[in-house]
C-alpha cells in the first residue's frame, strides 16, 4: 500500500506538470525534448516506487510492523524539486505563447504546490501536502476547466475562448465540418430593430440551432458571427443550404417584432489540413470578417488562404521587429517641378525587412501595422528620421525644400502628437517647415477634429499635405475650409486620365489652384504622362519616370551632386 501511495505521489506532481505542458502548448509524444527528459525522469521516479515492493528504499516496514524511510527517502523531495523546477522553466521559456490571464494561472498553481512541498519538508509528520494540491486543482478549474468560461452569454452557445480550445484538440487527421456565418450588416440591424431585439434575435437562432444540429458544436463569437463544427465535412455545403433557406424566414423576436436576417458563410474546403488547426481558427474569425465587406453570400478557405495568412504572422512579427529595435528603414522619392524638372522636395517612404532581409511591400505591412498598433510608433520613426536627414546634409545644395512625411489617422488622432513632434525638432534643430505632414483623405472624416489639430500643429509651423486626392470622401467645395499647402492627386486617379483624357481632372486642378493649392501628381511613370500633368497645370511630379524610392544614403549621393 505504501509503495502504491508513492508511485501515486511521484505521479501527481508528473501530472501536474503535464498540464503545465499542455498550457503551453508543448508538443508530446515523444516530438518534444521537454516531454522526452519529463517522462525519462518519471520512469526513473516510478521504478523507485515499484521497487520497494522488493527492497527497502524509499521506505521499510519492520516485522512488528514500524514504519520508518529508507535511504532513498529524500527521492519524493528530489521528485517535487525537479518537475517544479523544470515548470517555472518551461513558463519562463514559453511564457510569450499564452495570454497573461493563463500565464497567472500556471504561476499561481505551480506556486501553491511549491508552498505545498516546502512545508512538507519542514514538517514532515503532518500531510499537509494534500490539501495544497486541492488548491492547486481549484486554481486550474477556476482558470481554465470553469465551464461558465466558455459560454457565451445568454446565446446559448460556446464562446471564442471555447473555439479556440476545441481547435486546439484538432490534428491532421481530422476532416470536421466547420461552417462560420456573419449576420449582414449585424451593427446597422442592432440599430434599427433595437439591442434588446437584437440579442433576442440571436438567442433564438442558437435555440434554432440547438434543436435542428444536435450533435453540432455551437459557437457565437459575437457581433453576430456563428460557427458550427461537426465531424464529417462532406456535409458542409447541405447544412450551408440548409441554413440559407431557414434565414429566407423571419426570426419572431417579441410579440409583433419579426427580424429579417441575411447570412454570409465562410466554410472550410475539404483539401485542407488540420495539420495547423490554430492557423484554420484564425482564418476563419478573419474570413467572417472579411465577408462582411463583400459582395458575395460567402467565401472558402483553401490552402492559398492559410499561406497568407501565415505570410501575415510572418510580416506581423517583422513589423514588431523593426518597430521594437528601430530598424524601420527611412526611403525617400524625389518631387520635381514641372517648371524646370528639378529635386524641389521629397516623400519618406518607411520600409520594413523580412528575417531574410528582403523588402516587405508597404500594401502588405501597413494595414497590418494599423491593426496591431504600431504605426504610430512606426510614423514617429519615420519623422524622427526626416529631421536627422535633413540635420546631417546639405538639403539645400540638393535643392531639398522639404520633405513629406505620412501621418496615419490613428496617429493623427493623438491628442500629444505636436508636443512630441515638437520635441524631435528641437532635438535635431529642425525648422518645422522643412517638414510637411501628408495626411489621407481618410483623416477628413472628422472635420472637427482634422481642424482642431491642424490648427494646434500649424502654431509650431507644421504645414500639411492632403494625400491621395481622389480615392476618398473629400471634394472640391469642401477642401476650401482646409488649410492644405498642397493637394496630391492619387496615382490612380493620374493614370486612368491618361487612358482618357476627359475635362474632368484639367477643370478639379483648376479649381484647386484657384483655391490657391499647389498641386502633386503621383504615379508619374513615362514622359507622356509628364507632358499631360504638366499641361493640365500640376506644379509637382512624383513617380518612377523620375525616381524610384531610394535608401536616404543613395538618394543623398544621387541628389547631393547636383
């Protein structure tokens, strides 16, 4: 009996481990070294245990029956030792795998069994050691098996933290039916039939689900997203017609009050492999995302979806990279003047490297940098980098006026925004008309707000650029409230008039000029294009006719000569 008891010790503390491990999403069976020297040092610990059916070594029991430990006794206290240890490792070491609420978690229970086995050291006659690993228990059942954790509300369904957890269980073996759906236009709905509807509306659908899909996992993911998983996908496409049809009806969500819902669905195509399910669970929150935005009742997720969704992990983790160590790297593209075809200004253009030091395209890793929040931090490097341009060479002898630098609408909405880019001024002894701040047609959504802060940053001498005239919400009556020194005409809207030369872009520039605006034409690739800007009345060109973006050094050597 007393060796079972120590082979059920050396075992709960292995347990516990074991969970550890699996929180932290290292991989077993036999794949991962951590599990292969945690299970060789279990099989150590155990056949100590089983032993002593034969020999006394962790313990003797006298033919009178006194009980009393063996030489080998301290082994429960090297075991304790060793698998706790080795837990604060693995947390420390992979602690960036997992959220802080589990990170907690892991260091509170492994802390209360640590507390457990330090007392039963210092009093060895009193077992004390189970009570620690009752609380270790609750720890874990309060933080990660609490099933109320995983539902979702009054939805009557499971929650995003629960559909992660089921894809977790998932492996290339597995083929399950996942359909996701996204009520259309949910956040306008909720508007018209009411919130208090609306959440009806949802419970409702779920009930429906419930009764009609027993055997279907449920998930409500919010902002009216739902998912289904099954086991057999060959039944995607019936249960995704079955559905639509149920939504041609309406949902009775109160006495008199019928709602009218329209689904779009992103499903799973059945050549995909599980063998990454966390990268399948994050392409299907993204494609319910995505659906919304277009014109189709749905999307499929294929192979070529989960390769871009991998290329943006990887662009993520560069932009953070590059933010984090400041190597964001400063292009610049020449303005010339239509006058004389001369270096009069310049754009910064930020510029971000992969872990093979390749260049990420600015359309990939911007939006991704809006998204995560770092583009703020990416603008202000970019700043910084113009005023050290312009401290460190002769901008003048290169005929260097200014140079634009882009501000993201995100960062243009920092209420400290003139007060640090003041201070990087000062700091490289920069006149602030040296710099103009390119903002999107984007930021002009809030007019108030555009105004209260071009009115702040224009008292320190900021001057401000309005960029990519014509993709956007801003026209001509409305720019005359705007205190732009120069307007630039997105490349775009250049190039489609030189497929057409209509009136419509010679009579806008003229009446941007009237409103006294100098005017920017971007996208400028061939002399034709030049002659036609130039004739329409553009007063800068910008675009590879002239000049690719270049690195500040070579665009320095280039101009610098002139």
């Amino acid at each position: 009996m007393n060796a079972i008891y120590f082979a059920l010790f050396f075992y709960r503390i292995f347990a516990f481990f074991i969970f550890t491990e699996d929180v932290l999403g290292i991989k077993r069976h036999g794949k991962s070294f951590v599990s292969i020297i945690s299970c060789i040092f279990f099989a150590g610990f155990e056949v100590f245990a089983f032993l002593n059916f034969r020999f006394d070594l962790i313990f003797s029991i006298s033919d009178s029956g006194k009980y009393s430990p063996a030489p080998f006794y301290n082994i429960i206290y090297v075991c304790a030792a060793f698998y706790i240890v080795f837990s604060f490792a693995c947390i420390i070491y992979y602690h960036k795998k997992i959220t802080r609420s589990a990170l907690l978690a892991l260091c509170s229970f492994n802390c209360s069994l640590l507390i457990g086995y330090i007392a039963r050291i210092a009093f060895p006659m009193f077992l004390v050691m189970n009570l620690f690993s009752l609380l270790a228990i609750i720890l874990i059942f309060i933080s990660f098996e609490n099933p109320i954790m995983y539902l979702a509300g009054k939805a009557n369904a499971f929650n995003i933290k629960a559909f992660y957890a089921v894809f977790a269980e998932l492996d290339e073996n597995d083929s399950p039916l996942v359909l996701g759906f996204v009520i259309n236009n949910y956040n306008e709905l909720r508007e018209v039939y009411s919130a208090k509807q609306m959440d009806r509306g949802i419970s409702l659908v779920c009930q429906y689900f419930a009764k009609k899909y027993p055997k279907l996992l449920r998930f409500y993911l919010h902002d009216g997203r739902f998912v289904l998983i099954g086991r057999d996908n060959s039944q995607s496409e019936t249960l995704k017609n079955e559905i639509a049809m149920r939504f041609k009806n309406s949902w009775t969500a109160g006495k008199d009050v019928d709602i009218f819902l329209e689904p779009k669905f992103v499903q799973i195509a059945p050549d995909v492999s599980f063998k990454t399910p966390e990268k399948i669970a994050k392409a299907v929150l993204s494609g319910l995302k995505e659906v919304e935005k277009l014109d189709k009742i749905g999307i499929t997720i294929n192979r070529e979806t989960l390769i871009t969704i991998e290329e943006n992990i990887l662009i993520k983790r560069a932009v953070e990279r590059a933010v984090e160590t400041n190597k964001v790297e400063m292009f610049l593209q020449p303005l010339m003047s239509t006058q004389n075809y001369k270096l009069v200004g310049a754009e910064a253009l930020a510029r971000i490297r992969d872990a093979g030091g390749n260049l990420i395209p600015p359309g990939k890793f911007i939006p991704i940098a809006e998204k995560n929040g770092r583009i703020s931090v990416l603008g202000e490097q970019m700043f910084e980098q113009a005023c050290k341009f312009i401290h460190d060479y002769d901008t003048e002898s290169m005929g260097l006026s200014w140079i634009n630098v882009n501000l993201s609408p995100i960062q243009f909405l920092r209420p400290d925004l003139n007060e640090r880019f003041t201070a990087i001024l000062e700091k490289y002894g920069v006149s602030a008309e040296k710099i103009h701040l390119e903002i999107t047609e984007e930021s002009m959504i809030d007019y108030a707000l555009l105004k209260k802060q071009i009115q702040i940053m224009q008292g320190s001498g900021f001057q401000f650029v309005l960029d990519d005239y014509g993709s956007g919400y801003s026209n001509v009556s409305r720019l005359k409230r705007c205190p732009f020194v120069n307007i630039k005409l997105d490349m775009e809207l250049v190039r489609e008039y030189f497929k057409d030369l209509d009136t419509l872009l010679p009579a806008v520039v003229q009446a941007l000029k009237q409103m006294k605006f100098t005017i920017t034409a971007e996208g400028v690739e061939s002399l034709e294009m030049v002659e036609a800007m130039k004739k329409i009345g553009c007063d800068y060109l910008q675009g590879f006719y002239f000049s690719k973006p270049l690195p500040a050094d070579e665009f320095a050597k280039t101009y610098g000569n002139q």
